[in-house]
C-alpha cells in the first residue's frame, strides 16, 4: 500500500513570502496526485489534481509540480486566506485506492 | 452544480451500526464516482471507499470488513454503513465526489457531519 509522507508538518510563513510543501510516496505513483485546502470548520477543497492542473477557480499562486514519488505544492506570494492545512492525496489503479498524507499546517508566523 | 448533503444520527452507541446518507442534488448518481470520507478529532482525512456509477465498490482495507457503500437512483442518494462501531469511529464524515476531474479527485464534498459514538 502506498503511504503519503507530508513536510513539515508545520510550516510558520509570513503573507507574501512564498511556500514550499512537500508531499513523498513510499513508491511511484506517476502523476496522480492531488492537493487540497482544508480550513478550520470546513469542508477540504481542491486546489490541484494530476499534479500540476489547478481545480476551477483556484488562484494562480498556487501551483504543483513533480513526478513519480517527490511532489510539491508552492503557493507563490501568501494571501492571509491561504493560511490552513494542506494534505496531499494519491489514487492507485491496482489495487485501487485513494490515500492522504497526514497533512501541513501552514501557520501565520 | 452539483450539492452533496450527509444526514444520520450524530450519535452511536458502541457495537451498533453507524449509518449515513449522502443527498445528490444538481446531478445525476448515474455518473461519477461517489466517496466517504471521514476525519477523526483534531487528525487528517481518511478514505473509507466508493462507489462508482455502475455499482462497483471498493473499500479501505482497514475498514473493509465492517463497511458497505450502496446507492439508491431513484433516491439520488449513496450510503454508508459501518459495523460494530467503537470510540475510535467518532469522526466528522463526509460524502464527496471525483465528479469533474476524474473519479478519484475529490471535488465536490458534503459539509460533513459529526458522528460520536458513545454510550
């Protein structure tokens, strides 16, 4: 079974300086990865999805990128909205299976 | 656009059978793929299993003696039944759907709903 492995797990930036968010797969799983924003009280929402495709109406600061099993989320210059927690989730095809990482907090610093 | 609404009893006495109900409304069932959820207390997300338009289903491990996701068309409704709950179910549990982007990307989630089990 694939395991997700999220770094760090907390991440203390100010807004406008830029995140990096890693998200590492115990083995390959090519392209299939997501992102999701999760804030207090909500629902989590999809940023991206095949690594580096944004959902409808996500922000262009937010972007994805990697392969395989290193992946990152970057959100460019930090809105005060952007502060929550981000996980990263995969998709296998056999045997099928959607995992999450344990998640980063992104606090306000 | 489509709306996801879970419903069921916000408390469950231990050993007994949790069972929830996801509302589809602006879409059809016959589509997509339609998934549980469920984040404990203060922790991270966890899949449970789907349910694809055609019927297949497919279940977490972990979870996958105690769970079955069924759906009901004429209802536009998908369910979730999970045994022999204990303490360590008392999690917040949402319905969602890979309904735009691929069946396995989530985007589209109920607002969740609050399960304690406890005596």
């Amino acid at each position: 079974e694939i395991v997700l492995t999220q770094s760090p797990a907390t991440l203390s930036l100010s807004p406008g300086e830029r995140a990096s968010l890693s998200c590492r797969a115990s083995q390959s799983v090519s392209t299939f990865l997501a992102w999701y924003q999760q804030k207090p009280g909500q629902a989590p929402r999809l940023l991206i999805y095949d690594t580096s495709k944004r959902a409808t109406g996500i922000p262009v600061r937010f972007s994805g990128s990697g392969s395989g099993t290193d992946f990152t989320l970057t959100i460019s210059r930090l809105e005060p909205e952007d502060f929550a927690v981000y996980y990263c989730q995969q998709r296998s095809n056999w045997p099928r299976r959607i995992t999450f990482g344990q998640g980063t907090r992104l606090e306000i610093k | 656009q489509v709306q996801l609404q879970e419903s069921g009893p916000g408390l469950v006495k231990p050993s007994e059978t949790l069972s929830l109900t996801c509302t589809v409304s602006g879409g059809s069932i016959n589509s997509s793929s339609w998934i549980w959820i469920r984040q404990p207390p203060g922790k991270g997300l966890e899949w449970i299993g789907y349910i694809y338009y055609r019927g297949d289903t497919n279940y977490n491990p972990s979870l996958k003696s105690r769970v079955t996701i069924s759906a009901d068309t004429s209802k536009n409704q998908f369910s979730l039944k999970l045994t022999s709950v204990t303490a360590a179910d008392t999690a917040v549990y949402y319905c969602a759907s890979g309904y735009s982007y691929g069946f396995f990307y989530m985007d589209v989630w109920g607002r969740g709903t609050t399960v304690t089990v406890s005596s």
